[in-house]
C-alpha cells in the first residue's frame, strides 16, 4: 500500500475532497522515494501517531511529563528533620545481640543446660551458650556494651540501641531484602534510594547514594541498593574499597587519551543525540541514562578529591586506622560533608558476621575491624559538628541464637545460629536521644519482649529524622501507592531528641 499525496486542486463544490494525484493514472512512487521527493511527507506510522494515535500519545505525554523531565528530582521534606544525610554500617551475616549489645548474664546462669522447646531455630541447637566476652557500663547512661565494641563504647551517650528488633524470616536472602528495601519477596527500592527520592542530592558531582563494599558484592548483589521502579539516578553506586588507586576505586574515573575539554565536547554532541532520541519516545529510563553520562563526567574532579583521603591529617588518618575499612569509613565522613545523602558501609562481601562455629574467635576479629574506625567517625562528625545533622544507623540482617549450635552428630560447634525473632540495633547523631536503650528481648536474649520493633519501625524512624513521614513518601507505580514501609511501620519517637 502506497499514500497518495493529496491534490493540491480546491474540491469541487458539494464534492468531497479529491485525495487523487493529479496525475490519476501515473505510477506512483513507492514510499521512501516519495519521502525523498516530497521532504514533509508524513510516513504511515507518523500519519497515524499525528492521527487517531495521536491523541492517545498526547495524553500520555501528558502524563509522563513530570516524570520523564524529573527523573531526578526529589519531592522535598515533609517537615523539619535534624538529619540531612544517612551513614549506615551494615554488618552482613548476622552479628550476635547477645555477644555485642545486649547482655544476657542469665546465659551464664544455665550454661550447658537445655531452656526449653520454646526455642525453634532453623538448625540443631543445644543448651544455652554464655558470651565469651565481657560486658561493661559506659557513659553517664551506663549503658552495657561488650568489649568487642568498647572504643564504639566510649560514645554511648551519643548511641540509642534499640534491643528489640525482630525480623520475618531466619534466613539471609529474605532479611538482607527485608532490611535494605523494606520487602523480603518483592523488587523494591532500597532505603537509600527512598531517602534519595525524598531530599534528593546536595552535590551535583557526585552521586547521591553511595554503598562501599569492599572485595566484591555481598549477597543479593546490587539488589541492596537497587532503585526498582523509582527512577534510575536514585540507584546506589557501589565503590569497592578494597582498591586505594583511584583509578581502581572508581573504574573509567579518568580517560587516558582524551582531554577534559574534548570530553565536554563529546558529552555535548551525546547529550544533543539523546535528546532527540528522548523526544520521539516516551520511556523515563532514557532520561535517568542521560544523567548518569552527565553525572561521570562531572565527578571526575569531584570525586578525585572526596576519595583522596592523603588530604587528611596524619593524626585523622591514624584515628580512623590504615586498614580497608578505616579508609572506608574517612571516606565516609568526606562524602557526607560533600551533600552524599546516603552513604552505606558495607563490612565485607558474603556474609562475614554469619559465624555458625567459633565466634568467640571469629566475632573478635571482625569487631576489630570496625571498632576503631566507627567510634573515630562518631568522634570526628561530633568535633565537626555534623553528629548533629547525620543519623549513624549501625546493624545486620537479623541476629544470632543464645543457644549454641550444633552439629549433626550433636557436638557443639562453639558458634551460633541464626534468630530473626530478637536482635539489636543501634543509631546515633541526627534526631536521636542518645545514652538510650529502646525495649529488650526475653532473659535468654531469643524474642523481642518489650516493645518488639519491626524492621518497617526502624525504617519509618530513620525517615522521620530526616524529615520524611514514612506514609506519604509514596510513588505511585503499576496503578498504587507504594512506600517503603509498605503499609506498616510506626515511628519510635522514644528514642527521638
């Protein structure tokens, strides 16, 4: 089928209008060749999208809009929060409440004997398993923290644990899922990128939503800091910390022919292309896509500097240690004070604190890891004067079972296994009334007893001290409002200032 041009002959009065050239027995070219001859000649797709499409394609024009030309924009606070951006040390795998803040000494009442059927654990556990390490008061508050954690420790006035956290279900996938996005089955946006929806980024060089993992990915990979059906440049950026070289640290960071200047050129030409690819389709990815090739240009100067920490003092440096997740964590408090709004420090790929045999060896060793450089940070923001306005959120999946766990054959394994009905977390700066214990779990540390807090609670927490009231931070997206506490969650303003 070819489309005849139309006459260019007025029609004939009472007659309809003549579509027939005026030529009516001469071959007519075939389409491309008629878009050649005659340059403003609809083809059949556009003559229809123009037509009876194009009314449907106005509308949903229309309705697309807004959110294709604000793929990154934010919908702003809802009210005055003290916290304007997130730290978050995530400890993957679990790390024991009762080995780190939460004291059972009933655990050593009757250790090695049974407590009972009440206990369901997802593998074979046996009698009841006292902590290895020692606990002392710290602070004004008095606040008991194990040894593991007693340089952490010297800053619990600044700290509000919250004892009584429980999750859904004892096994990682689910709870990493539950924790970092708010549903252990369905895709979902991660916290970090919520809060990147809700305030959006103070620096535009740099991106807004930064989780630093060193030696790879932890499980579930980059689903921990997805932005699923919120736009793409509220995703996480993962930065492996293992590598010091720049170059290493963040890849394609710098070009190795080409000029800065020649680079902006590039960029400009790709931006113009895009553009007018972005024009004839209607798909909000495209612009998240031109924004990430805007963003990695811009942060080559930016993040030059926010990742050198050679900048820093002698005595900085040596405060937060020379090991991957001192350096971790100064980079940390450089990217906060540079408007990174959310920042997620991952202690290591796997699931490290998953200690199911000898944690009294194994959670020592961790803990010396992250000790030092979480209390230097505390020390550091509150010299600064940004305690005040960071909200340091500090915990795991779930946590471990005061029972010692065993193996098949019933011999213990000196480790223990995991519990989703009762563990520990604890935050600081920004909004919290530190020197606080929020609920606790039962004698032997196994349930939430009082004031049992669910993961949707520590969410809308967090939210509300950054300003954001967890039920109207929404996104409207396969015809329903969706939010990250989903249609739960309650603020625990116990442990608000």
């Amino acid at each position: 089928m070819t489309f005849k041009p139309p006459s260019t002959r007025p029609p004939s009065s009472g007659s309809r209008q003549d579509f027939r050239t005026s030529a009516p027995h001469a071959k007519l070219p075939t389409s491309s060749a008629t878009s050649r001859m005659v340059p403003n000649l609809l083809s059949r797709r556009e003559m229809l999208l123009s037509s009876g499409m194009g009314l449907g394609a106005l509308g949903i024009n229309a309705v697309l809009a807004d959110d294709i030309g604000s793929a990154g924009a934010s919908v702003g606070p809802h009210f005055g929060g003290k916290a304007k951006r997130v730290i978050q040390f995530f400890l993957n795998g679990g790390p024991s409440h009762v080995d780190t803040f939460d004291p059972k000494p009933a655990l050593q009442k009757y250790a090695g004997q049974p407590l009972g059927d009440t206990f369901t654990t997802e593998r074979k556990t046996g009698a009841a398993f006292p902590s290895p390490f020692k606990f002392d008061r710290y602070g004004e508050s008095g606040i008991e923290v194990s040894e593991l954690f007693s340089k952490t420790a010297q800053h619990i006035d600044d700290i509000a644990v919250i004892r009584s956290m429980y999750a859904q279900v004892p096994n990682h996938e689910p709870s990493l899922m539950l924790m970092n996005c708010g549903d252990s089955v369905q895709a979902r946006p991660s916290a970090g990128a919520w809060v990147l929806y809700g305030l959006g980024a103070e620096n535009k060089n740099l991106p807004g939503f930064i989780a630093m993992c060193p030696g790879g990915l932890p499980i579930k990979d980059t689903e921990n800091w997805q932005s699923a059906f919120l736009p793409g440049s509220f995703q996480g950026t993962h930065i492996d910390t293992q590598h010091t070289q720049l170059s290493r640290l963040i890849e394609n960071i710098e070009h190795p022919q080409i000029s800065t200047s020649d680079q902006k050129r590039q960029l400009e030409l790709l931006a113009k292309w895009n553009r007018q690819h972005q024009s004839q389709r209607l798909d909000r990815r495209l612009e998240s896509r031109i924004q990430s090739y805007e963003l990695a240009f811009r942060m080559q100067t930016e993040a030059s500097d926010a990742f050198d920490i050679a900048n820093e003092t002698q005595h900085t440096r040596d405060l937060y240690g020379d090991t991957v997740h001192g350096r971790q964590t100064l980079i940390a408090r450089r990217l906060a004070e540079r408007g990174v709004r959310y920042i997620q420090l991952w202690h290591g790929a796997g699931q490290p604190w998953d200690n199911h045999e000898n944690i009294a060896d194994n959670h020592r060793k961790l803990a010396g890891e992250i000790d030092q450089p979480i209390a230097a940070l505390l020390g550091d923001l509150k010299s600064r004067g940004m305690l005040e306005d960071t909200l340091v959120v500090w915990g795991g999946e779930f946590g471990r079972t005061p029972t010692v766990e065993l193996t098949g054959a019933g011999a213990s394994k000196l480790g223990r296994d995991h519990n989703h009905y009762g563990f520990s977390v604890w935050m600081a700066g920004g909004g919290i009334k530190g020197g606080t214990v929020y609920g606790s779990t039962d004698e032997f540390g196994f349930k939430a007893e009082e004031n049992p807090t669910s993961v949707h609670d520590l969410h809308a927490t967090m939210l509300y001290a950054l300003g954001l009231d967890h039920k109207q931070l929404t996104y409207r997206y396969s015809g329903r409002d969706f939010r990250l506490t989903d249609v739960h969650g309650n603020v625990i303003h116990d442990i608000l200032a």
